[in-house]
C-alpha cells in the first residue's frame, strides 16, 4: 500500500481513510446502524475507531458494505453475504495472482 500523504486535500482522494460516521455511513447505504455492526461482526469490515472509540467507515468499505447490502436485499442472509463477499474476494486474488503467474512464465 502507497505511504499516505498527511495533506487534508489528498486524504480526499484516499479511499481508504475512515472519513464517514455511522450515521453517515448508514444513510449513504440505505440501510441502518444495526447492518454495519452486523458486518463487522461478521469481520467482513472492520472499521477505524476515532479517539471517542466511534466506528469510521471507508469509501472502500462502504463499497463492500454496498455489496453486503445487494445480496441481503435479494434475500441472502447477512452471515451467508459476507462469506460470498470473501470468497468472491479470493478468487479475484487467486485470478490476478495466476495472471501474474502466466504473464511471469511467458517472459522467462
């Protein structure tokens, strides 16, 4: 992961710095509170706590909630969501890896 930069203006762009309250969170997604502490629970996300030990949500954990709350709307229980979000997750990993790999064995 590239070093992050301390200027406000790039913390903008960083999608992964925990700029979104709960409440904000929540309304942004739709959904409520209960949903996000229910994804961490699941360890799907684990958000940054602010000094007060508030949860602070990334816009890239926002995405992944997005897509937790895709599947629970069409009717995927929470913990099920959260294990095709994972999986869904590793085989993007295991599929980049082994174009590395193919990529890596073409060259040699």
């Amino acid at each position: 992961m590239p070093p992050r930069s301390t200027r406000p203006v790039d913390k903008l762009d960083d999608d992964h710095y925990p700029a979104y309250t709960t409440g904000r969170a929540a309304e942004m997604l739709g959904t409520t509170p209960a949903f996000l502490r229910a994804l961490d629970n699941n360890q799907l996300i684990t958000p940054l706590r602010s000094e007060g030990g508030h949860r602070r949500y990334s816009r890239y954990q926002l995405r992944i909630a997005a897509r937790a709350r895709q599947l629970v709307d069409a009717g995927t229980h929470i913990e099920a969501a959260c294990r095709i979000i994972n999986l869904e997750n590793q085989l993007q990993q295991a599929q980049h890896i082994n174009q590395e790999l193919r990529t890596h064995s073409t060259t040699s």
